[in-house]
RNA sequence: GCCGGGGUGGCGGAAUUGGUAGACGCGACGGACUUAAAAUCCGUUGAACUUAUACUUCGUGAGGGUUCGAGUCCCUCCCUCGGCACCA
C-alpha cells in the first residue's frame, strides 16, 4: 500500500461526488427532513480565510452525520454578491461588477469545492441574478402594499387599509402612503462621506461607518423606511418560541429595546402674553416629532391639549418622579423650537446653541465624558400637569430627537444625566422618591408585634483629632446591627437638636458641633428585638458631627444596654455598617450627593405619597389618561429600517415616481426591474444613486396614469437579498413563485442556522421580521424562518488579533490544503477548541491531526499485513470503547461539540493501534464515525474494503448501552474528602462490601488511625468518603 | 456605566454537571532507529519536597462561605473578551 497522498485521494473524491451528486437534497422524500443551513458567503475578492471555513466544516459534519442517519438533508449554498466591496473594487480596477462578481464567485467555487464540504450545488443561487431579485423586488412590492394592522397584529394588503370618511383624492393618497409599511420619508441619515451612502443604525458602529471605518455624518435625505418597528414587540416574544442561544436572545432584545411608561403633555405659557406670537402648534406637534413607534401617533386627536396652547410632549419610564420634574428639555433638534421663536427672549442663543450642536458629530455628541451644555429658552415656561408649577425649559444635545418624543422631562432627583445637568445649571432638585429598605432577614417584620412608627435621625460622629468615627456594635442586643449612633426625634425637637442629644446620651461626649446634614429622605421597616416592637422608621437626613474635645460623661446604662460603642478609621467604616440605608449616608458623605434612581415610596407628590413605585406608575398613568394629559405608552431604541442606498451595486427599488400619483409600484409582471448596464457606476456627489443619470433608464411612463414620470433611482442594501434567501434554495428554479407552497411546506423552517454573532442585530433580526411579513401575508408557513440558531467563534490570528487583510495576518486554507490536505485541515478547524469560542490558530498544532490521519493510514497497512479476519482475543478490550466512542461522538456531533468528539476518536485510534492486531470489523466502524470529520480519507479507506456504496451513505453506527457499562470501576477511597486509596472493584459493588473494602485498606487504616469514624459516605460506582 | 461570556499546566483545551483536576493534541525533555538530520516509534512532562515513576504537601484569577467532598453552588472583589451606551 501506498503512502498517504492527501493531494490525490482529495481530488479524486470531490471529483467523484461532483459526477454521483451524492449530496443532493430530494425534494419529498419519505425520510425526514433535515435543513440546515450557513449564511452563504459574499464573495470578495480577497477570497476565504480559514475563519471563513470553520462554520462550513461544523454544519458539513452535521449534515454528513445526519444524512447517515436516514435524513433528507438539505445543505445548500449560494452568493449573496450585491454590495459595496464589488463595487468598489469594480470602480478601482474599472472592471463591471458584473464581471466582478462572476469571478469572485468562481474563486469561491473552487475554494470552498476544496475543503470537501457536503453542498448541494445543485440549488446553488446568487443574489445578482435577475432570477433572483426579482423575489427580493417582489417583496418589497408586498411591503409597500401593505399595512400593519395594530387590532388584529399583522401586516395586510393596503387595499384592506380602511379609510377615515370624506378624504379628498391627495387625502386619500397621503393617508395610505403613511400606512405602507414601505415609505419614503425626509429624514436625517446616517451618511458615510468616505463610502458616498446611506447607513442604517445598525451599520453605524461607535459613530463610524462599519464598513471603512470613516466618522458618520448627518444628511437629510429622502429615503425608502421599512417599518420594522412595527413587528418589534412580535420580534422580542417569539423568541420564545425558537432555540437560539441565549446570547443571540438577550442581544436582540437589548437591540430592540422596549420600554414602557407614559407619555405627558407639559403646556407652554409664554411669558410676554402676546397673542400674535403664541403658536399654535397642535398640528405640528402631531405631525413633526418622530415618534413612528409611540401609540400617540394614532389617534393623538384624542389628547385634546388645554386651551390652544403649545404642548410638549415628553416619554418617560417614570411618570411617578413627575413632582419631582423641575424642569424640560428638549433636544436641539425639535421642532417645536421653531414655534415658540416669537416667545424666546433670548433667540440668538438659543440659535447659536442649535447650530453648535448641528455641527457637532455624533461622537462628539455621544461622548459620555464631556460635559452637559444646554441654553434655557428665556421667556417662556412649561407647566408641570400635576402641580400646575411653572418650570423652566431646556434645550440640550444630551436629549436625543430619535428616541421618544425627542424631549424629556427632567427629574434631576432622581435620574443621574438630569442631576448632572441641574447641578451644573443651578436647577431646583426635588426629592420624590425615598429609598424603603424592608429587612427581610433576621430583623423581617412580624405580624403579632406592634407596629410603631417614628422619625429617626442617625448621626455620624467624628473623634475630636482623629480621622475616625463612632459606631455601634449591637451584638450585645438580639439585634445583631453594626450601626452610627440614631435615635428618635421627640416632639418640639428640630434634627440637629435630636441628633446632639442622641451623640451625648450614647457615646458620653459632651463637646461637639453639627457641621452639616446629608443626603435625603429614607424609608424603613424591619423589626426591633431589643423593644420588641416592629418599626417604620422615616429618616429625613444623618447628620454628621465633628467633636471639639474628649470631655466625657460616663453614659447612662439605659442608654447603652444594646450596644458597645467603637471608633473606627474611616476605610473600616464601610465594611463594619451593615444597614443598607446607613450605608448609603456614609457613601454620600464620603463621596458626595447622587441622585437615586431606584424605585422605592413616593414622597413630597400630594395625593399619591406612600405608594411604591410600582403603583404610583400605574395610578398616574391613569390620572394622566383620565385628565387627557397624557396616556400609557410603549417606547423602542429601534429604529425603522433605512432602506434606501445610493449605489448601482444593488436591487433596484421597482417604483416610478409620478408628479400625479406620486410613489407607484410596479406591476408584479413586470418583474424583474433589472439594472442597466452603464458604463459609469461611480457614487454622485450629489448623493444619488449613479443610475439617476441614466436617463434612458429613468425616463418612464406611470403605470397607472401613462404620464411622463420616472424610476426610483435608489437601490436596496445588501441586506435585502439575505432577508430571504433561506427560502429560495427550497425551490431555487421556480419562475412562478419565489418557492411553492408544497416545497416550503416540506423544507420549512430551518432546522439548524449557524451564523456570526455579528449578524444578529441586523441580518438576523432583518430576516426574521420579512419572514412575519411573509408569514402574516400567507405565504410561508411558519412564524419563525429559524428553528435553531447556533453560533460559531472567530478564528485570530496566532498573535490574538482579528485576522484581516490590512494586519497582513491572514491564513489562506489554499496554502493549508496544499501543504497538508483538506482533512487534516477540517480536523484541526474542529479540534482547536469549543466551536463557540474565539481561538488563535496555530499551524504546529496542526500538524497532530495530519500525525492522526497517518497513524489511520498506516492501520489499513497493519491490516493488509495480518490474518484477514482476526481473532476477537487479540482485540477483546476495544469492543467496549468502540461503543463508548459511539455513543460520545454521536452526542458530540449534535451538541456542536466537536472538539470531544475527535479527541474520542484519537482515543479510539491510540487503543486500536496498541493491539496485537487490528479488527477489521472495528476499524470499518472508526472509519464510519470518522467520515463526518475527514470525508475524503475515510471515503479512500473505504474504497479498500471493497465496498460499493460510498462511506457517506452508509448507516450511521449505533451503540448498544449494554456494552458500554463498566463492569469494574477504580473505586476512589477519600478520608476526609481527599483521596487516600483506589481500589478495583465491580461496579455494582454493594454499599456494605464498598465500607468493609475501604476499612480495610491498609493505607486508609493509617489514615483514620485512632480517629472515630463518624460517617461513610457511598456513591454508587463510584467513591467511598470516610468521615473522621 | 449597563447586559452577556470567560479566567484551569509552557500552549490550545478536557472534566460524567457537586465525586480521582489536567482527557486529547501541541510544545519540551530523554531514549530507539540513522553516518547524520528530518520523519517515525517508545517513555517522561502541574508545582514543591525527594536518590525515587515511593510518600506527602500545594494547586483551577483573589478572598470568604455552604458541603463529608467545590474548577463546578453562594457572597465580595480583580482581570479579560463580546455587545450596548446621554435610550429619558
């Protein structure tokens, strides 16, 4: 027998499966179904790294394994080709993109055909193809029909959009268009100056273009939206319903963001009563702030404001602090500013301020280091609704236009951005939440005690030349408190005079001064075993006291029954205080004041005092509704979808643009709106697409009214051919439909989608709200496209970094495959480490899994060389492993945790080689459970025993659970919990016979030596612990 | 700052989910083969103590706790990676 050749039996084999198409997916089938799946690569010119591979190989092995298993796997593959780097790269070497990408993608072919991977090429698609997008088109065209029906929770044509009555033609048109949940809007963009395009939210990385890496700006422009937001509440609770780790979970509702609270209405007043000035801004309240995912946009008629009065309108989590808002802001951005100029005293400020922050980049603004700015608008107030107090408004970039309302209302307080801001601005700071600490321990109230209520005051207590404190030990007390001194303020008693009194009669100092009070008011309830009686205690301040000398009177005993007191260095007083609520006096002492932004009990908000946060929140919200002064709502970070890009590498938006009809659809049948070829695909500086100056393209009859009109000239991004791609490879060919029902009945969902953690708030997330489009429209079936979603980690470079082109730190697996073979390459992929994990590569360690190859190799020679069929003797002890191996790599291979799987496999090898001969049988098995991992060598190996049928088709082995047990164990002996003798036993050996053995061990006799034992502790087959 | 993952030999990593810590592989050291080297094969390889592969002690980021027994569970802290970040 020949040496091993990795290079030809590789080329050989790829080869052969290409002819026999042995990898391909029947549609219907009796076996079940198995569809699996990898986010198909976009073919650059840089070509795949070896990190690119790693996820193929995993899902190769999986489907591999499962085909065997008797399933009907679907593992296809295709190009998601559209995109910038195409373009670019087009523009740089003045090669179409067209061109372009046919040959990236022929590259490809050839690259990922050299590692092995089981693809049906056979479904292969690409999302350049006319064939294609004209699906991707297609659904847009079913989102810019369609509507989002809040009653029913759906998406439905738009021809069923019911209409408010005696709407005039353009009425009627404005009102559907605002319904679609395709649509155009003038809005700010995230514009990358570099790369010449539109970013959506989530290409804007740290405020820098994701792709080049170039500082984002700010450009108005009219662009196509997705109303993704609609489906965000759909999007976070159908997760519920799929297995993704958890992780891909928890980022997709952080990135969804939803937060629930209210929405209020603070009036203006403008302070020169100036009818002419006073705006009437109702209708561009309702019409300019952004707020797309607030329920006051629907039916905002219904919050009639008081009089006719300006309103601002403002989201907050916590319409409980509402007494407690000195102020509102409102970010530079709003609109509302425009409407209230006539009233502002100080316009030009204001102006300066506004154009300052215009100016600024998002990263300047974002920078949570720099400190807040903001100019007050001179003149005019708001009023807060629930006190009718006249309060001042702010405009500040450090409001946000693009989430809530664009305007805040600010409850310094209790919120630590506000108290920043009124700190520095010298604003009112009102408490109107106190912190209630509930003992829930030793100390929890009781039901049969007394409940006493007081008002407490604690006092903190410096030496008179020492940097420390007085405290108090209660371990004296059934109370077991380390404590300041506090105590009761009696009637007639102000604070300090209540807190000298308690300093004096508890600590026996006599000389001594308050220097100040601090922090606020606190809550708490626990039970006082040294009265026994149960305590709600208000803490209005601590105050803190400095003593001036050590003049001391011996304190009574009654006041010092329950306690010692001590003095302590000021770093040992944090760790010594163990009620909560002296902790937080002692922190703000130490450090200063901090706004609490817990819940806790309402205080200093009339009516409502003493309800908790919890239903405060509820009870104003409906005050607030009951009163028409605002209402319940719901608030997401996400954004709608950006959808429009400016580019020619793309899907062309299949719209025409008419003077008379505005925005018109294409008809579906005529589709596909294929791009043209043009000479000049180069970004506009103007920011339009390079297919506006296409007249001949542009220049088109409406389809409704045959007037002169034009064509869209935007283009999708390139997340748009990803949406949906999952569903094609069902049934790639079909020219009727995007797949037939019968075929997506079959195939769906997605059993296993294994995919990069970057995707997961944007193709992922993307994905998933076409596919309820999709879903709510009839035309697939499930509600989620992905059954189970997995992911795999990155492949660094040896020195730990992120492998790029630029760091020139990239391994090529051509040059892996050439020097060592595609198996030797897919073992060590799969070997390095958890799939999930971020691992360096490291070529030394490579070579191991080319050694194992060889050793499997060089077992077929053993094999050759010795008696044909050998005697079960000679190999009695791998029976059992063999099983065990199985078992391991059965589990392994679908659990993802292919790393175990191989080193069981090596294990397996290393038993077999060490024997006198080697069994055919057992060898035919390893090289079936091997198959999976290094599919051409097994498949060389195979060939040799004479069989017909390719190993890849062969059953998977199973394992009988009866072989596997252990029949004798290493019974580990512990004194004491560590170990002291091993001693072979059977496995079901007794619980009396495992005591007698290990008594009578002479090493544990030693051990035990005159010592009673006290307990024996048995685990069955496994360990006896004796207790000394 | 918030959310999530992690910290185990010289390195990548195992560990039946609370029961022999370091499987498997790399590297290193020693030996065999060879004129020699590579390749291959055999042996050793957590640290300390030691003539010793004997015995013992220590050892899973640090400290504390629960337990007969902790890498695994609980508390506090440190470090690190990923995501989000003025989201009201």
């Amino acid at each position: 027998m020949k040496k091993y050749n990795c290079k030809k039996i590789e080329k050989k084999w790829q080869d052969r499966w290409d002819e026999n198409g042995i990898y391909q997916a029947d549609d219907f089938s009796k076996k079940k179904k198995y569809y699996c799946l990898i986010e198909f690569p976009y073919p650059s010119g840089t070509g795949l790294h070896v990190g690119h591979l790693r996820s193929h190989i995993a899902i190769d092995i999986v489907a591999r394994k499962k085909r065997m298993s008797g399933y009907n796997v679907m593992y296809p593959i295709g190009w998601d080709a559209f995109g910038l780097p195409t373009e670019n790269f087009a523009i740089k070497t003045k090669t179409h993109p067209k061109i372009v990408t046919k040959n990236n993608i022929k590259n490809y072919t050839h690259q990922i055909k050299s590692y092995g991977p089981s693809f049906d090429w056979s479904r292969e698609i690409n999302t350049t193809d006319p064939k294609y997008y004209k699906w991707t088109q297609w659904i847009f065209l079913k989102l810019f029909n369609s509507f989002y029906d809040e009653k029913l929770d759906k998406a439905r044509p738009i021809e069923e959009l019911r209409m408010p009555k005696k709407l005039d033609e353009f009425e009627k048109r404005k009102y559907t268009d605002s319904h679609r949940l395709a649509y155009k809007k003038e809005m700010a963009i995230n514009w990358c100056p570099s790369c010449k395009i539109g970013l959506a939210n989530e290409e804007v990385i740290n405020s820098t273009c994701e792709r080049c890496g170039a500082p984002a700006e700010k450009k108005i422009m009219k662009q196509w939206i997705l109303k993704i937001t609609k489906y965000a509440d759909r999007l976070i609770k159908d997760l519920d319903t799929v297995d993704y780790l958890d992780k891909i979970k928890t980022q997709q509702v952080n990135w969804i963001g939803r937060s629930e609270g209210a929405i209020v209405k603070f009036p203006v007043i403008l302070r020169r009563h100036n009818k002419e000035s006073r705006a009437n801004t109702q209708n561009d309240l309702n019409n300019g702030i952004n707020t797309p995912t607030t329920p006051s946009q629907d039916g905002n008629s219904s919050l009639s404001a008081r009089n006719d009065s300006p309103i601002i309108e403002v989201f907050t989590t916590r319409p409980d602090t509402l007494f407690g808002c000195t102020y509102v802001v409102l970010a530079p951005e709003h609109p509302l500013i425009k409407n209230l100029e006539s009233g502002i005293e100080n316009l030009e400020e204001v102006k300066e301020y506004i154009k300052e922050s215009k100016n600024k980049s998002d990263l300047d603004r974002t920078d949570l280091a720099k400190e807040k700015s903001g100019v007050e608008l001179k003149g005019i107030k708001a009023i807060n609704p629930v006190n009718q107090e006249e309060i001042p408004i702010w405009i500040a970039d450090y409001v946000l236009f693009s989430y809530g309302t664009g305007a805040i209302m600010a409850v310094p307080a209790h919120d630590e951005r506000d108290f920043e801001f009124a700190k520095k601005f010298n604003i009112d700071i009102r408490q109107v939440v106190a912190p209630l600490f509930i003992d829930k321990g030793k100390n929890k109230i009781r039901k049969d005690k007394k409940n006493t209520k007081r008002e407490v005051v604690d006092v903190i207590i410096k030496h008179w030349n020492k940097d420390e404190y007085f405290c108090l030990d209660w371990s004296k007390s059934k109370n077991d408190w380390k404590t300041f001194i506090f105590g009761g303020v009696e009637k007639g008693e102000n604070i300090k005079e209540a807190a000298i009194r308690e300093a004096k009669e508890e600590s026996g100092y006599q000389n001594m001064r308050v220097v100040k009070k601090i922090g606020n008011e606190i809550r708490s309830r626990f039970f006082a075993a040294h009265k026994d009686v149960n305590r709600h205690d208000l803490k209005r301040n601590c105050v803190y006291i400095e003593l001036i000398d050590n003049s001391y009177v011996k304190p009574k005993i009654e006041h010092v029954k329950n306690h010692n007191g001590i003095w302590l260095k000021r770093e040992e007083v944090k760790n010594f205080i163990n009620l909560e609520e002296l902790k937080i006096y002692w922190d703000i002492f130490q450090s200063g004041e901090k706004p609490f932004t817990e819940e806790g009990i309402a205080i200093n908000s009339g009516e409502f005092n003493g309800l908790t946060t919890f239903e405060f929140k509820k009870e104003i919200t409906s005050w607030l509704e009951k009163n028409k002064l605002g209402k319940k709502a719901i608030n997401y970070k996400l954004r709608d979808w950006v959808f429009s890009r400016q580019h020619y590498w793309g899907e062309p938006i299949p719209i025409v643009k008419c003077d008379k009809c505005g925005n018109v659809p294409l008809l579906e049948k005529d589709l596909p709106l294929k791009l043209p070829d043009v000479k000049n695909y180069e970004p506009t500086e103007t920011g339009e697409s390079p297919l506006a100056n296409i007249n001949k393209w542009v220049d088109v009859k409406c389809p409704k009214c045959k007037g002169k009109a034009k064509r869209e000239t935007d283009t999708m991004p390139n997340w748009a051919g990803s949406s949906w791609y999952f569903l094609r490879y069902i049934d790639p060919k079909n020219d009727k439909e995007f797949a037939s029902q019968n075929n997506i009945k079959y195939w769906m969902p997605v059993d296993l989608y294994n995919g990069g953690m970057e995707h997961t708030t944007l193709h992922l997330l993307y994905s998933r709200f076409w596919h309820k489009l999709l879903y709510d429209l009839n035309y697939v079936n499930t509600v989620e496209p992905y059954k189970m979603r997995r992911s795999h980690g990155m492949i660094l470079a040896k020195d730990g970094q992120k492998m790029s082109k630029s760091r020139g730190n990239v391994v090529n697996p051509d040059e892996v495959i050439e020097k060592y073979g595609a198996d030797t390459l897919r073992l060590y992929e799969m070997f390095m480490g958890p799939y999930g994990d971020a691992i360096p590569w490291n070529t030394t360690s490579l070579i191991g899994m080319n050694r194992f190859l060889e050793r499997i190799w060089n077992m077929q020679k053993k094999i050759e060389t010795q008696n044909f069929v050998s005697s079960p003797k000679k190999t009695h002890n791998i029976k059992q492993l063999l099983h065990q191996t199985i078992k391991k790599v059965t589990e392994d291979i679908d659990n993802l945790k292919f790393n175990t799987a191989i080193s069981s496999l090596m294990i397996l090898a290393n038993e077999m080689e060490k024997g006198e001969e080697i069994s055919l049988d057992y060898y035919s098995q390893f090289l079936i459970l091997l198959s999976p991992f290094a599919p051409h060598i097994a498949e060389e190996l195979w060939e040799l025993r004479e069989e017909k049928k390719s190993i890849h088709l062969q059953k998977w082995p199973r394992y009988n659970p009866e072989l596997i047990k252990e029949k004798k164990i290493t019974m580990i002996i512990q004194v004491n919990g560590k170990l002291r003798d091993q001693i072979k036993a059977s496995a079901d050996i007794s619980e009396e016979e495992a005591k007698k053995l290990a008594l009578e061990s002479e090493k544990i006799k030693k051990w035990i030596n005159r010592k009673e034992v006290r307990k024996i502790i048995f685990v069955k087959g496994r360990l006896v612990n004796i207790v000394a």
